[in-house]
C-alpha cells in the first residue's frame, strides 16, 4: 500500500510546482486553483456554469469515495505545511519533539466552516477569505501583511502541533471531514495484528491515529498514507468499508458542536444576505480590474488571493490596503493594456466575469477627465488614446468622448505634465 504515499507525492509535487509557476506569473495554462474549494463554490453560485458545477461535483464525490484526498494532495497551504514539517523535521529531531501527538478535536473548525460557507451562501466571501488555506496563502505570497501574519502563526502550529491547522481550524477541511465520515475508503487498524507500537501514529501528522485503542479518526484524516509503511505487522488498511465496522456515534459534546454549527449557518446565511448589502458602503469607489462589475460586487465576491495581482503584465493590480480592502488598478506607473484581458481570465472565484478580448476592451472602467489649468496641449494623450476618443484642433486643449471612453489609463500615463486623472465610475458597464 506504501505506492499510495508515493503517487500522493507525486500529485502534490505537481500541483507545487504549478502553484509556483502561477504566483510568479509564469504560467496558468492549467488553472490549477480552478479546483480550490472555495473558489469553485464561489464561482458556483455566482456564474452557475455546467463545468463549474460539474468539478464542484466532481471533488465532493472523490472526498465521498476516497476521504480527505484534497488536504494532503491538491490544497497548496496543506502542501505548504508538509514542506515545513519536513523543514522541521532534523530540527525537531536534536531537541526531541517528534513525540507521537494525538490531535484533540476542539470543534472550532465547525464554527468557522459555518459561519464561513454561510456568510458565503448569503453573498459575501469577507468571513471565509480570512481563513481559507488558498485565500491566505496567495495573500501571503502577494505581499499582503494578513497572509504574512498569517503565515507565521501558522508556521508555529506546524513546528508544535504539525497539521493543527487542518484538524481545528480550517473551515474548508472541517467540511470535507464531515463527508469523510461517510466515505468509502478508510483508513483502518486490524486490532489483531496491532501491537500498539505507536509508530503509525509517529507518522501521522493530523494526529489521527489512537495508537493506544487501535482507532483512526477518518474525519481528521488527511490520507497522507504515510503510516501505511510504518507498520511492519500490515496492521494498517486502507480501502473499502467492511461488514464488521463499528457503526459512528456522536458523544454528546460532539453532537451539541454540530447542531451549534447547523444553526449559525442558518444565522451567518441571514446575516450573510443583510451585510452584503452594506458592504460596498464602507469602501471608497475604486478603479477595479474589467470584469468586477461594482466597487460592492467585488468586496463580497473577490477572496484576495492576489493571483491577478501577480500575473498582470502591466502590474497595476495591487493588493488590498486600508484605502481600498480589496484588490485594485492603480495607473500612477502604468496603465491597462489595451489588449490585454490576463486578469478576467485567471481569476479563480468568478469575482472578475470572464470576457473576451473585445468585450474587454468595451467595457468602462473609469472616465479619463483633463485639468485644462496643467494642460500644456501637447498632444501626446491623442497619439496614445488606442480607442481614438481624444480629439484635439490647434492650439485648443483636447477634448475627450466621455461616453466612449473605457478608463484604461493610456492617456494618464502618457500625459508629461499629469494633467489627465481616471476617475472611477459607480459601475462598470460595456459601451
């Protein structure tokens, strides 16, 4: 069974090596975050399209079948944390803390996964972006002072706890859990064959394995199968359910944590639906990459995963500041590419509708306007003007069609005196 540790290394290898490749804006031929969890979920809801719904189908089903497969082989925080135990691992070995560690289940997860997936329900992402594995990693690698944070707390639970973070906090692992509990593939001790050496458990890194009562909770379980060959009896099993399994029950604080979470779903999808509707309040009109629709939309749908941020070619996409919370266009030093839709064709979320080039480039972002008092009529906005709405008669200032103007900057950056300034509008719309 040792070959299922070995091609879950392989998975997640590949999946590193694209993530990397996607941050540093290299490569995103294959999407892979397409297939993040919450992503998908989001996209679901908002653009309720046949192959979103369809790979949505799709990793549920493979957590039915095969357990928490996701965790250990396609999430990139969780490939991020198996990097850092083994990092740790010489580290942890001079000063003795490879001690076998049996995870509690605090519950908390429950909680968050509630409150999260119901705000998400409700229309709003702004509770569950703040701790989904994907969303914090790309905030983190984006530079954003969250995800660094972020990042280094998670860094201690992984040197004195390994994979806390997916057994209590995660809300995305508390539910594939939930479905794990009723999968088809298990991991399982044949209580025979064990002679409780704890070596299983050692290698366990969601401290799942009950070495001392020969249990594995199969709901923490990332199916990392790295105890599959730790054990020289063959006590350890994985694969389909059998006629002798004992039947689950829920202990009463187990059960009480659940029903808790049942009802804040319930109460985080209301409130999920009131807040939405004064989230766009709160933030300034900002200038917003083609396809976010309004400053409102964008607040609730974007997950801040800075991967548009990372991948503009023209890099003015920047990351969330305490101006404007989410991501934004900024054309002090450059502007949108005429020709250029990157950023509505990567995103994961659906947050940026995806266009095509042409309703790309007829889609209003902004509105250039002229001061006339810095206008030196020199004429180089006309030039650079790739939709030629800047018109301008000799020795008179240039005068810009406002109403076919699409906002994207060409003329600000190439203004010498920065008499040109885009002034964001209530809603993007195609002209």
């Amino acid at each position: 069974m040792t070959y299922l540790k070995y091609l879950r290394w392989c998975v997640s290898a590949v999946v590193l090596i694209l993530c990397v490749l996607a941050f540093s804006g290299k490569f995103y031929d294959i999407k892979i975050f397409n297939i993040q969890l919450t992503a998908l979920a989001q996209s679901a809801l908002l653009n309720t399209s046949f192959c979103v719904i369809v790979l949505l189908t799709c990793l549920l089903v493979i957590t039915l079948i095969f357990g928490r497969i996701y965790c250990s082989a396609l999430c990139p925080l969780g490939i991020f944390q198996e990097l850092l135990m083994l990092l740790f691992k010489p580290v942890k070995k001079i000063l003795n803390k490879n001690q076998t560690i049996i995870q509690k289940h605090y519950g908390f997860s429950y909680i968050l996964s509630a409150v999260g997936f119901g705000g998400l329900l409700g229309g709003t992402v702004v509770i569950i972006r703040h701790f989904d594995p994907y969303s914090v990693l790309g905030n983190a690698v984006g530079g954003g002072i969250y995800g660094i944070i972020f990042i280094t707390l998670l860094t201690i639970f992984v040197f004195f706890k390994n994979r806390f973070f997916c057994t209590n906090i995660c809300p995305i692992g508390a539910l594939l859990g939930w479905i794990s509990r009723c999968s088809l593939f298990k991991i399982r001790i044949n209580q025979e064959a064990c002679v409780r050496c704890a070596k299983c458990a050692q290698k366990c890194p969601s401290g799942s394995i009950d070495f001392k009562n020969s249990s594995v909770n199969n709901e923490t379980c990332i199916k990392c199968f790295n105890c599959l060959g730790s054990c020289h009896r063959h006590a350890l099993t994985y694969g389909l359910k059998k006629n002798d399994d004992i039947p689950f029950e829920a202990g009463r604080r187990e059960f009480l944590v659940k029903s808790g979470a049942f009802i804040l779903l319930a109460l985080a999808f209301k409130s999920g639906l009131t807040y939405s509707k004064r989230v766009g309040q709160k933030f300034k009109k900002a200038l917003l990459p083609a396809g976010a629709g309004s400053t409102k939309e964008f607040a609730n749908h974007c997950l801040n995963c800075n991967l548009c941020v990372q991948n503009c070619p023209m890099k003015i996409i920047k990351k969330a500041n305490r101006d404007f919370p989410v991501v934004h266009l900024d054309y002090s030093e450059n502007h949108c590419d005429y020709n250029c839709h990157r950023c509505s064709e990567i995103c994961p979320s659906g947050a940026l509708k995806p266009l095509t080039l042409k309703q790309k480039q007829n889609t209003k972002l902004g509105t250039a306007q002229i001061d006339s008092s810095v206008c030196v009529k020199c004429g180089l906005c006309v030039i650079e003007c790739p939709r030629k709405v800047i018109t301008k008669k000799a020795g008179k200032h240039p005068v810009i069609n406002i109403k076919e103007c699409i906002g994207c900057g060409a003329c600000q950056n190439a203004c010498p005196v920065k008499a040109i300034n885009v002034k964001p509008i209530e809603k993007q719309r195609l002209i």
